[in-house]
C-alpha cells in the first residue's frame, strides 16, 4: 500500500571493477581470465542503501557494460528515484517499462530486496522466508580436460567439504563419459553430480548422451540441447533417460508456467535471469505442482552470491534437486565485498552476511557514476 506522502530514493551510483580469477575459466561459449562487474546501489532519504553485483558477460547477457550502464544511469534509475518506493506497485510499474532490458532491472529488483530486508531489520535470506543460514552449496566444474576437472573436484572436496557438484559436459560423448568417471573416482561416494550440456547436444544425440550419465550415476541433465516451451521440449524429455532440469529458456514466469504444464520436472532460478521478486514466483508456482528447483549459478562475485544463495535459503529442502550452485566468488583472486564468503563443510554460513550494501568495498570500483 502507498504511503500517505511520497517518500522518494535519494540517490544511486554505480561502480566498476575488474576482478581478475585464479585461473581461466571456460565457459560453452567463451573462455575469461577476470570478469567486469558491476554493482548498482541505491539509496533513500534515511540513509539506508541496497545493492546489487553481477559480472557481465556480452555472450550470457546479450548486452554491454556500456549498454547496461546507459539504460540505467538515461532511464531506470532516474524513473525509479522519482517514484515512492513504499509503493510496491508503482515501483513494479516503472521496471515494467523496461523490462526489454532484463538485466538491468534483474540488478535493481536484488538492489531493492537487499535495501527491502535492511529497512525490515532482517537479514535479506530471512526477509525472502528462510529459515536457516547455512546454505548447502554445490561447485561448478567447467569445460577442460578430464584429468584437470578430477584434480579439481578432489581439490575442492578436501578443502571446502563440496558434496554436489555440477559437470559441464558437451565436449563429445567419450570425453565426457571420462570426465564423470575421473570425477566420480576422485570424489568418491556420496557424491551427487548433476550434468549440464548448455544445449551442446542435438536432439537424436540425448538418448545415448543420457543414458550414460546415468549409468555414471548423474541423477540430473540440465539444457541437453536446444529445445523452447513448445512441443520441442516433450521431445527433448521423452528422449532423455534422465530428467531434465530447464534453464535457458525459463526466464520468465509465464516460460516456467509453459514449462511446468509441458510436463518440466525441474526449473532452475537465477538472480541474473528472472531477479529475486520473479524467482520467488517460480519458485511458489513449482512448489504448488510438485516441481523441483535448483537455485542456479550467476557466476557473479560475494555481493551477488548472498543475494542467490539467500534465495536458496528460502527454498524448501525437498524441493531442491542440487545444492545452490552459486560459489563463483571461489575463483576470483580478491573479492569486491570486505568480509570474503567462506564455504566450510560444504556450505555457507550467511549469518555473518545479513546485507549487501554495507559491505561493498567502493575503494576497489575503478568508475564511479553517481545521482
């Protein structure tokens, strides 16, 4: 509901960092050595802040960082600072007019729960219903050789306790019929491992694709090949001998809505792709049909991780078919936030992360752009 006066945001700014990795990091499409991130934080009359971090990637986001920053410092954050933000409604009006670019009003939907939860006194994981702050989460084993993807896995189950991983696979049936079997010895069991091709597959290709996933013990194959929420999808399922988790093309609560009345068994959320408010979304309508959920990977920094992984923590354990994939923030060499993310016993603690604003560190933005 309105409040009785306007009650209008203050300020915004915007900062840009370069955040250079441990090591390259091969993506289905591209390989990076650093990521460019940028965090958006806005500000109210009280002083209070929220804020949003992400790393761009032209190739995932279909934008630049000069795009991105056009859009937001020409039109949606100057909208928005006009509007009163106690107005849920006139607040989700003015991202609506812009929700051809998704991105953009992706980062100010978590800036706006972050600011939402700090102004509630809550932290933003239990501002969006969960209940505990140890979130499980799961590690991402990109595209390499076999034999470096086992080290790694080994490497990380010793050292941060990593019980889920995810497997890029889409390198040739052979190889990856290796990779999983090197990283399921090197891990040893009790061990869940999901495959994620990125649509890498043709659709005569599944079958014998998945089928010996699952014979290596992959409970899970995420984006198989190319299909869209149409007839194509139940094609893509009824070739598959697992169930497939739907990703890319699940953007949208009316796509998961598609989905789920395709006969979709599971749906990935992410923070980058449909905000936290339609995440939220998804996450109740797969709950009300008996959908599993898996909170996906951003691959974005500390500050972008807590905003995904408090959306973990809100979603109800049985319903999660991986742990939170969201551990990027691994691979970066310094983080833009002050207080790191630590993952123990293969988990993170979000007590000790109760915002996202008060913690950025603005001395490691290379460009600040401020209103």
């Amino acid at each position: 509901m309105a409040s009785a006066s306007p009650s209008p945001f203050r300020s915004w700014r915007i900062g840009y960092a370069r955040l250079d990795y441990v090591r390259p990091v091969h993506w289905a499409a591209h390989s990076e050595d650093h990521g460019d991130a940028i965090v958006v934080e806005i500000e109210t009359q009280d002083g209070l802040s929220g804020a949003a971090e992400a790393i761009m990637r032209p190739k995932w986001h279909d934008t630049s960082i000069d795009d991105l920053r056009s859009v937001l410092t020409a039109g949606l954050l100057p909208a928005l600072t006009a509007c009163n933000r106690r107005d849920d409604e006139a607040v989700a009006k003015t991202l609506a007019r812009f929700r051809q670019h998704g991105f953009a009003c992706e980062l100010v939907d978590q800036a706006l729960w972050d600011l939402r939860a700090q102004e509630a006194g809550q932290p933003l994981w239990r501002m969006l219903g969960g209940a505990n702050p140890h979130v499980p989460v799961s590690f991402t084993l990109t595209r390499t050789e076999p034999s470096i993807m086992a080290r790694e896995a080994a490497d990380m189950r010793q050292t941060y306790g990593f019980t889920a991983f995810k497997v890029k696979t889409g390198q040739g049936i052979d190889i990856d019929r290796r990779a999983i079997a090197e990283i399921r010895a090197s891990v040893g069991a009790g061990v869940t491992i999901m495959a994620d091709s990125n649509r890498a597959h043709d659709l005569k290709s599944v079958a014998a694709m998945s089928a010996m996933l699952a014979e290596s013990g992959v409970v899970w194959f995420e984006d198989p090949c190319a299909f869209t929420a149409d007839a194509s999808f139940p094609q893509a399922q009824a070739e598959s001998v697992l169930p497939i988790l739907v990703d890319n093309q699940s953007r949208s609560i009316e796509a998961a809505r598609t989905f789920v009345d395709l006969g979709a068994r599971a749906l990935s959320v992410k923070t980058m792709k449909t905000g936290i408010t339609e995440s939220l979304a998804i996450a109740q309508l797969a709950q009300a049909r008996g959908i599993k959920l898996a909170a996906g990977i951003s691959a974005s920094g500390g500050a972008g991780a807590i905003s995904t992984l408090s959306l973990a923590a809100a979603l109800p354990a049985g319903q999660v078919c991986l742990a939170c994939e969201e551990t990027f923030f691994l691979y970066l060499q310094r983080d833009l936030i002050e207080k790191p993310l630590q993952v123990i016993g293969g988990a993170v603690d979000l007590s000790g992360h109760d915002a996202i604003a008060p913690h950025v560190d603005w001395a490691r933005m290379q460009a600040i752009v401020v209103s």
